[in-house]
C-alpha cells in the first residue's frame, strides 16, 4: 500500500468534489467551528446549515454572547435540534473560557461536552494542527481503507495517525470526512467513484468492514395535562432523563372525557406517544407561563406538536 499516494489521490478528489462551501469551512473563527461541530452531532449536514447554525450566530455571534445569556434563551434556539446537552455544556464552556477556546487538545477535554473526537476536529479545522480526526465517517472509510474487522477504537485512531497527510493535515480530514459521506457510504458505496479504491484492501467486500449497532428503541407513553388560568399555561421542570431540566406539560392521570388528542414524537432512543387531556391540576413545582409566549413556541418539539390542541384547549376556555 502507497500511502503517499493514497493521500495525493484524496487531496486531488477533494479538491474537484469537497464540501467547500460549508460556511464552518469558510471561516478561522474558532466559537463558530466549535459550534457547527456541536451543531452537527446527531443532526444531518442540511438542516444545520440551513436552519439552525445561521439563526444561532444571529443571536449568540461570539463565545462572550453565549455565556452571558440566559441558558433558556440558548435551550429556545435549540429547539428542534433535540440532544438538549449539547447546549447546555456550550452554555458552561462558555462561561469557563470567555473569549475563545484554549489550543491544546488535553486543555479542550477538560471542558463540559467536548470529548476527543471534538476536540480533535477544534485543533484540526479551527488550529491548523496536525493531529487526526476520527468522526462516524472517518472511521467507516478507515475500516475498509485497512481491512479493520469491527474493532476498538484506539485502532482505528492509531490507524487515523498513521495515514495522516502532515503537510496538509486539514484538508486531509475533510477530504476524509467528506468520502465517508458521499462516496464510502454505509450501504451500497460507490468504489468505482473512490479515489482510494485502488489502495483499498477491503474494496472487494467493504461492507464487511462495516460495523453497525441495531438501534434500540424505547416505547413510552405520556400523559400531559393542559392548564390554562389567566392567559397563563402551566409548566414543569423535566424531572427524567428526557429534556432534564427544560419546561414541558406536568404529567398527569388521565381522564378520558377530558382527551384532547393524541400525537407521536421521537427523541433520541425514544418513540413517544403522547396524550393530551384538559386538567386543572396544579404541580408543586408549577412554573406559569405567559400563554403568548407559550403559543411562540420556544420550546422543544414534543411541545410544539401539541401546538392545535393548546389552541382548541385555549379557545375552550374563552
């Protein structure tokens, strides 16, 4: 095998085909690559880029910005986006460094949420450094690159290490990060497209290669309770696992002639179907919300479906 080679090939293919037009691609300003690299985890290239990642530098545009804010108002703006952590360790690393990020990657893994693989890709994408990134595609390619039956992760990393382009280490892990993507898929990969193919050992059976984990989803029930007196909606703090903290419905034990309707959600390894019913029962830790608020729907999306039925709920109380 030519590494050489191999990565001249890469670079070349990355050149004629990358992503080059990310804006987190067009930018040194570190805040705003450490937050696309959030943003992106567990949420698809497009809807970050459309959506969520332009809205968020609009109200939070420096590192400053966000650790100064509300921690509401940044869990607002992350709506949809789900993975509600990820804001929250964004919000207290904010807060610990202030101004910008530090450069040293063991620096970085101290610091709420920000785990190897992100700290890797803040040192390579933001700092220019010549350290390995390994993010889902990455380590699918690497796998069929060298044949790696499923493995441990200090392999593929050491692996990662070893096949690193020193002279252009950047653009070597997007080039990488972009293949996996677009070319060395999970299923059905285009190798007659791979500018690695021919130093490929796994070309001919590169599914093999691949490791996959069944998801396993929970089916859950919830019964939520609609509340409103004095244009103002009854909220609580999560107490589970699910949206810890955030305000949702208070739960409560349903009675049927009180139905409102009924809705599916999914959250993380979650399947949620939830019931809605006209209550006027009264949590201790009830948080009371502007009803006009309520209806903006600054909230997470589980929430936001139930939008008609606060609507009819709001309407039958007038």
């Amino acid at each position: 095998m030519n590494l050489q080679k191999a990565q001249e090939q890469l670079l070349y293919w990355f050149t004629q085909h990358g992503r080059h037009d990310l804006p987190w691609r067009k930018t040194t300003d570190i805040y705003r690559i450490y937050l696309s690299e959030t943003m992106l985890q567990q949420t698809q290239v497009n809807r970050v880029m459309e959506e969520y990642y332009p809205k968020f530098l609009k109200h939070f545009p420096t590192l400053a910005s966000l650790g100064e804010a509300p921690l509401e108002e940044i869990l607002a703006l992350w709506s949809g986006l789900g993975y509600y952590s990820r804001a929250k360790n964004m919000h207290e690393t904010a807060k610990i460094c202030k101004t910008t990020l530090p450069d040293d990657f063991k620096e970085l893994q101290k610091l709420p949420g920000i785990g190897r693989y992100t700290a890797s890709a803040i040192c390579s994408f933001g700092y220019n450094q010549c350290v390995p990134v390994v993010d889902t595609n990455i380590k699918r390619v690497l796998r069929r690159f060298f044949a790696l039956q499923p493995t441990n992760d200090k392999t593929v990393w050491e692996k990662a290490e070893l096949f690193l382009n020193r002279s252009r280490p950047k653009e070597h892990n997007l080039a990488l990060m972009d293949l996996g993507s677009m070319v060395c898929t999970p299923k059905s990969p285009e190798c007659d497209l791979c500018p690695l193919h021919a130093h490929c050992q796994g070309k001919n059976d590169p599914e093999s290669f691949t490791q996959t984990k069944k998801k396993e989803y929970i089916s859950m029930e919830l019964f939520f309770g609609v509340n409103i007196q004095n244009k103002k909606v009854a909220m609580t703090p999560s107490q589970g696992s699910m949206y810890k903290g955030m305000l949702l419905l208070p739960q409560i034990d349903p009675i049927e002639e009180n139905f409102l309707g009924s809705y599916k959600h999914a959250y993380t390894k979650y399947r949620l179907t939830v019931n809605l019913y006209k209550s006027e029962y009264i949590p201790e830790n009830v948080v009371w919300v502007d009803l006009e608020s309520f209806l903006k729907g600054h909230y997470p999306s589980l929430v936001k479906k139930g939008f008609k039925f606060f609507s009819k709920a709001h309407q039958a109380t007038m």
